[in-house]
C-alpha cells in the first residue's frame, strides 16, 4: 500500500509549540483529518484536502482517514497537544482493531505533541516535578463514579495531578465535586493552578490554596493542576513559581 496515516499532535495552542517532525508530515500530506478548530490551524494549499468533523464523532474520523489511507493518500489526523493524551491516537487504533484485514497493515505512525498539562505546568514553574497523574473529568466516555475512584485514590496517594475537560456547560456541577472530594482528602492550603488558554495570548495562570478554589475558575479552555502536599510556592514580584521537589524524605 502507497497510502499513509500519521498521527500528530499539534501542541497546546502556539505554532511555536508544534514540532519540526509535525510540520514536515503536513507539509507531504494530501488530506488533513480532524476537530473542526484543529483543522482550521492548518495553512491551506494546493494538493491538500481538509477534512472538518465535529467533537464527538472520534472514531467516523479514524474510520475515514483508514479509509482515505487505503485508496493511496497520505493522510495526517490531528489533535490538540499530544494526540496519544486523551486524543484521536487510541480512537485510530480502536478502529484498526475492529475493521477490516487490510487496515492492520497500513503505516500508522504516532508523532507526540506538548500537551496542554506539560505546557501548563511549564508556564508556572515545575509542579509536575515528583510523581504525577493525569485525569480527564469528561463522562463522555466512562462514568461518573470511575472518575471519582481514581480522583479519590490519587489524592490518597498523594500525586500530583493534571486535570483535562474540568467544567463544561453542560456538566458544571462535576467540577464542583471533584473540589468537594480534593477537600476530603487533602489539606486546605493544597496548591491549584488553573491554566486557561495555555500557550495563547489569552493565557492566563491563577493559582490558589485548595480552601479558595471555585467551580467557575475552570472551563473546557482550563487546565487545571493539584500539587502534592509536597508543592511549594515561591513568592517574588510577578507571578509566583511553583514546584514540587524531586524528592520525598524517609
């Protein structure tokens, strides 16, 4: 088969943040597959197709670029940060699983992207800097209760965490239980980032004890970061730094 499929990951927001290896895979494709405003971050020009879906058709999009990738294109399926984080990667291979013979032996390449949690956490200092994990609070695609358990026991663990999809319209009450059960476990003074827009001039970081943590600082633009208890604020004129330490004592 002379047809392709790479997978790649268009960083948090800024072209600065996209990989010369992302670039060079767009710049030898002949269609573009992906979320409508993915898409459209894309240069058009001649001999290159775009092809725009809605949100939640993630595995219609893996299925139409197999298809494409079979009949001879090269296609590039796009996502935002790394697209094997919550991204259109495990939907392409999900799809490969379940379909036909010949989509198993197409080249499907992965190429990573920054994430918008590795962004982020850049942006305010290192509070990634121990042992971290990362979850997204969308029920779209698993339960509410299986969110809260992995919520829960990371806390319990005393991780740091990375949260994706925190607070949407249409679900606005879970964030305001994910704060309730952080408030369970851990101790008031626990360290929030609320990272908006990361990597974009409409970038914003906050950062606040968990005890003033709100529901409405997070939206589905937010990425949000929990320290460990180990998490320290250093204090200077500007916008503080936060880390967290490479080491934990005996």
């Amino acid at each position: 088969m002379t047809g392709s499929v790479v997978i790649a990951g268009l960083g948090p927001g800024t072209d600065a943040m996209v990989t010369p290896e992302v670039n060079q895979a767009l710049e030898s494709a002949t269609d573009v597959v992906g979320y409508i405003p993915y898409v459209r971050r894309i240069a058009p020009r001649e001999g290159l197709t775009l092809h725009e879906s809605d949100n939640r058709v993630e595995l219609d999009r893996a299925r139409h670029a197999l298809e494409m990738a079979v009949s001879g294109k090269k296609v590039v399926v796009v996502s935002s940060g790394d697209p094997g984080v919550f991204a259109m990667a495990s939907a392409v291979f999900e799809a490969v699983e379940d379909g036909p013979v010949e989509w198993r032996n197409l080249s499907i390449q992965v190429l990573p992207g920054i994430t918008a949690m590795l962004a982020a956490a850049a942006a305010a200092g290192a509070p990634l800097g121990h042992d971290f994990c990362a979850i997204n609070l969308s029920d779209n695609l698993k339960p509410w209760p299986l969110i809260e358990k992995r919520l829960r026991l990371a806390a319990e663990g005393d991780f740091a965490m990375g949260f994706y999809n925190p607070r949407s319209k249409a679900r606005p009450e879970g964030f305001a239980r994910v704060l309730e059960v952080l408030g369970e476990v851990c101790e008031p003074e626990r360290l929030i980032i609320f990272a908006r827009a990361v990597s974009t001039p409409e970038q914003k970081i906050r950062v606040v004890p968990l005890a003033e943590a709100t529901p409405d600082m997070a939206d589905m633009r937010t990425v949000v970061l929990v320290g460990s208890s180990r998490t320290r604020l250093i204090r200077r004129d500007g916008a503080p730094y936060v880390y967290t330490p490479r080491s934990v004592p005996e």
